[in-house]
C-alpha cells in the first residue's frame, strides 16, 4: 500500500471506530434508561405487596383466590334466586 492508501485506510478505521463508540454510548444511555425503569416497576410491585420473583405465584394465588370468591357468590345469589322465586309463589 502507499503511503495514501494507508492514510485512507486509517481515516476510514478511524470514522468506524468513532461511529462505534457513539452507537455504544446511544445503547448504554438506553440501557441505563432501561434499569431505571425496571428499578421502578420493581418498587411499584413491592408497594402493592407483591415479591416480584414471586409474581407468576402471586398472580395464581389470586386468581385461584378470586375464582373461589366467584363460585361462592354464584352460590349465594342462586340460593337468594330460588328463595325469592318460593316467596313469590
């Protein structure tokens, strides 16, 4: 190479390195953006009373939870159903 191509292909070098290190710049303020976030979410979810390594369990144990409140008032409102339909009779 002369002189002039190697002074090109270090310009070049130098563009794409330079180019590099502001993608990762770019990508570490986004990834700082990022943990903050989940920071946040995870104080959100400690607030409301919840282990966030426990969610998938939490949220079946309310669901479970909440299906058992569903059944039983669909029991009580049958049974307050027919004793209206009796007293009406």
């Amino acid at each position: 190479m002369t002189p002039d191509e190697i002074k090109a292909k270090i310009d070049g070098l130098q563009k794409r390195y330079n180019a590099v290190v502001q993608e990762k710049a770019g990508l570490s303020g986004q990834l700082q953006a990022k943990k903050e976030e989940l920071a946040a979410i995870v104080q959100e979810v400690r607030a409301a009373g919840y282990d966030p390594k426990n969610l998938a369990q939490e949220r079946d144990r309310v669901q479970s939870e909440l299906e058992g409140q569903i059944e039983k008032l669909d029991k009580e409102l049958t049974e307050v159903e027919t004793a209206l339909s009796a007293f009406k009779k």
